[in-house]
C-alpha cells in the first residue's frame, strides 16, 4: 500500500492540497474538520483540480469549469459544451478515484 503523510497544520480549513502517492496526483481537501482525498487530474483535459476552487464538497476545474464531489470523486458537472469527437468526450467523463484517509493525532495519511 503506497501512502503520503504530512501535518494536518499544511492543510488550511477549506483549503486544497496536492500530494503524489507512486507519481500519482492527489487532491487532499480540508472541508471544516473532514479530509477527503480524490485524483488531481480532471478527466477533461487532466488539469490539476488542486489549482481549481472549493465550494463547500465540490471542487472545480480551473481550466474548463467540470465539477466533481470530493466526498465520492463523482462528476457533479461535466463541461459538456465542447462538441463530442466520436466517443471521446463521453469516454472522458469519469468519477476520480477515492483515497482513503486516516487522521492521527496531528498527521494526516492518504493511502490507495
């Protein structure tokens, strides 16, 4: 199992994070006193979410606008407005992955 730890102080209430776990970008979210971990890179065209904007669960591209719930990894909107190339823009649109989460005294673990 591959995991990143870093101090719960790095992470701001309401703030965004990125770690890599084996070269893989990670988003870790600060939601109140809740963490969540999702994939960084949005399935449109593999922005950074980190770099995007949080309100309340739901993290925004930067780039193009996709939406996605940082509780799940689930799509909430999908930019939609770039005209679909065959199957392409439909294969794009995928949940991110979900990370799991320990909390530790003052350390936070992410972990696939």
């Amino acid at each position: 199992m591959a995991k990143v730890t870093f101090k719960i102080s790095e992470l701001p209430e309401d703030q965004l994070k990125r770690v890599e776990i084996e070269g893989k970008g990670v988003l870790v979210a600060r939601v109140g006193k809740e963490f969540y971990a999702i994939g960084d890179k949005c399935t449109h065209m593999g922005c950074s979410l980190s770099e995007g904007t949080l309100e309340g669960t739901i993290v925004t591209c930067p780039c193009h606008g996709s939406e996605f719930d940082i509780t799940t990894g689930k799509v909430v909107t999908w930019v939609g407005k770039y005209p679909t190339i065959g199957r392409l823009t439909s294969f794009m649109r995928r949940d991110e992955p979900v990370y799991k989460v320990t909390l530790e005294e003052d350390e936070l673990t992410i972990s696939d």
